[in-house]
C-alpha cells in the first residue's frame, strides 16, 4: 500500500511539472510544429530490474534483479515535446511461500535460505520473463525550463505513458499458478526519466530510469497478511544508444505580418491630405485673382462690391442628425445629391461643408469627432456624385445654427452676389 501511495505521490509531482513546464514554454522561442518525417529517433539498450511485490522484500535486493533490454521508436515535435512506442523485455524474479495462491511458481524449487533475508527455508520460487509495450510522452525539461538548445549536452526527459505487460508463457505451470494460465496480462502506468548526454549530432548515451504499476494479480499474490492491495511496482535501471535519423532541426517560428490594411490606411490618409492641400491651393488661387482685381480697379464702389462678395455666402442645403449619429440616412442622401447637381453647375465657386453638433448633449471630445464625422461623411458622398474636390473646403462649428438644429451640416457656396 505504501508503494501504491508512493507512486500516486509521484505521478502528482510529474503533471505538476508537466504544467510547469506548459507555462515556462510560452518563454522559450517558439517553433513550427513538425507533423512530417523530421526528428525521429530510434533507441535500444540494456535494463536491470525488479519486481516489487507482497512477498519479494522476503529476499535480499540483489537477488531480486532481472536482466532484459529495451528497444524504442520516436519523434520530437518540437524541442519540448515528443512521443514514444517502446518495448521492453526482461526476466523477474519473487518469492511466495508455501500454500498461499500466487503466479510464475516453479515446481518444488526454493530459494536458498542464504538469500532470504530472515533465513525462511520454505520461499518459492517466483520466475518470469515479460514484455511491456507502452507508448509515452516525453517532455524535454531543459528546454522546456529554459531556453531550447538543438545541440544541448545534457537534458533530462521525462515520459510518461502506458500499456501491458504480459509474461511469455514459457516455464509455466498452470496447476501451480492461481490464474492457471500460461498467459498473463496487466495493464501498466509507466512513468520514466532519463538522463540524456550528447556524443554527436546523430548519437546520445543515455541513462534511463523507469517505474511501472501493474494489476496486483500478475504475479497472483492479492493478500499481504489481513490488507488487499491495490497494486504491485515494478521498477528499472538501464543504459541506452539513442540515433536521430536525417533531416534533424526544428524551423522557428516566424509570425506572418500582414501590413496590407495599415498600407491602405496610409494611401487613403495621403489621398485625403494631398485632396486638402489641392483645395487650399485652388482657394488660394481664387483669393489670389480677386486681390489682383481689386488692386487693378480705382472705383471705390468695386471696392466694396469685393469685399461684400468675399464675405457673403449662400445656404444651399442643410442635413438634419439625430443624438450622436453621423451616417446618412435617405433623405440626407436626397439632399446632398440635390446639392451636387448645384455644385457641379457652379464650377468656378468654392462651397463649404460645415459639420456642427450639439454642445448641451455629451462631452467636448464626443462633439468633435461627431462635426468631423458628418463632414467627413458629407464630402465622400458629394464626391461619390460626381462632385469637384477642389471646389469643397471643410470645416467645423460648435456655435449655435439659428432656426434649426445644432446637429446638422450646412453647404454654403461662398463669394456669391
């Protein structure tokens, strides 16, 4: 029971990790994720074990051990994360007493009282050879912790997985065994870490360390004195070649930025602003000529006609809002396409669209952009018309408009009789 606790205590320290390190990751560089044929490795070795259950603390450790090996099939997806197939084979040993139900008994063989720990002249002997298939997930915890390095020399990886072990058959006696059956089968949790040493780019030496549950009726001892348990560990100590096939490396991640709409955005600025300066220039123009006539002319009378006519104007329209509101609706629409068919009629005027807001409702800043809005929304839809740019010229007002709304837009033609 004790083992069963220790291992649960262990697999909660792994996801712990395992979500440490999910969140450290996020400070390492990121890379392409490799679905394809980069990065897969092939492993094999040699593994030292042992099996842990209800009667085999009876014998002296050494005694215990098994020799077997290890073969592996993986791939890394990334320098943090990869999984696994592996097979592992190796031959076990236990002890049972007399009469009591267990599996892998050899037929009236003992152990020698020399390797009992307390000198029991009545141990049987336990012995098997078993395969274990599991299939794990690794996790890099040096590049996962800190910065990913391809060409690392040492890391540590953990896995973690599952699958079966099964024994072989072979040297089984069905009357002596509780399942009587020549075949047993065990799911298994397995749980790994192995100490990873870089001899080249294609080579590593490795030192892997395995623990494993398995179904406490595999080696068909299910009572330790009054107590049921849950379980049997099993456990490994092994060396390993590990080779990375060809191609080997992981691409880094590079964001694809697109700057198609900031680029739009700056040519639709630049337009606006060199339309602008057209305008002002065009009304320079205007104001340039009419100076030149009034300089050119001695009749006091014109004098005070050009003046008149530079600050008279003519209302040509007016654009109703509601609260807040900017767009168009079909009767603003009606309007302006009236007031276009004016403005393209005079084309030697210049007109002003003037945005206006109401200064009781909302804030300074809200009114600002709302004058400019409806300006703004006035000017491209007089343009959609038909309408000269260079003969409009914007502007805004937070004065009051006698005889109608403040939230409105005005069209003045400017420099009329």
């Amino acid at each position: 029971m004790k083992k069963l606790k220790l291992l649960t205590l262990s697999s909660l320290l792994v996801v712990c990790a395992t979500f440490n390190i999910s969140a450290q990751e996020q400070s390492t560089p990121k890379f392409i994720y490799e679905k394809g044929k980069n990065n897969w490795i092939i492993e094999a070795g040699g593994i030292a074990s042992i099996y842990m259950g209800q009667q085999d603390n009876q014998l002296y450790f050494w005694h215990r051990v098994g020799w077997g090996g290890s073969f592996v099939v993986g791939k890394w997806f990334t320098p943090c994360v990869g999984f696994k197939g592996e097979l592992t084979a190796s031959k076990y040993y236990g002890a049972a007493f007399w009469g009591t139900d267990a599996n892998f008994i050899q037929k009236d063989i003992y152990w020698n009282r020399s390797h009992s720990r307390y000198n029991i002249d009545n141990l049987l002997i336990q012995e098997w050879f078993a395969f274990n298939p599991n299939i794990d997930i690794m996790f890099s915890l040096f590049n996962s912790l800190g910065k990913a390095k391809e060409k690392r020399i040492f890391d540590m990886i953990l896995s973690i997985g599952g699958g079966i072990y099964v024994n072989n058959g072979g040297n089984i006696y069905e009357e002596y065994n509780q399942d009587e059956d020549r075949i047993i089968v065990s799911p298994t949790l397995n749980i790994g870490l192995q100490n990873k040493f870089r001899l080249s780019k294609q080579v590593d030496l490795n030192i892997d360390l395995r623990a494993g549950w398995v179904s406490n009726t595999f080696d068909g001892q299910t009572i330790s004195g009054d107590k049921h348990r849950k379980g049997d560990l099993i456990a490994s100590a092994g060396l390993s070649l590990t080779y990375k096939f060809k191609p080997r490396g992981y691409e880094k991640y590079t964001p694809v930025v697109d700057y198609s709409k900031d680029l739009d955005d700056y040519k639709n600025m630049y337009a606006q602003l060199q339309s602008e300066n057209d305008s002002l220039k065009n009304a320079n123009r205007l104001l340039n000529n009419k100076l030149n006539n009034f300089n050119n002319t001695n009749q006091p009378k014109a004098q005070v006609q050009i003046i008149r006519e530079e600050r008279e104007s003519k209302v040509i329209a007016i654009l109703e809002y509601k609260i807040g509101v900017s767009e168009l609706n079909r009767e603003n629409r009606a309007k302006l396409k009236a007031a276009a068919e004016i403005i393209k009629a005079n084309p030697d005027y210049m007109f002003e669209i003037c945005g206006y807001a109401d200064n009781e409702t909302g804030s300074k800043d809200i009114n600002i952009r709302l004058r400019n809005a409806r300006a703004n929304r006035a000017i491209d839809q007089l343009l959609h018309y038909g309408v000269n740019r260079n003969q409009i010229l914007k502007a805004t007002n937070d004065g009051e408009l006698p005889g109608t709304t403040t939230r409105a837009i005005v069209i003045k033609q400017l420099n009329c009789d």
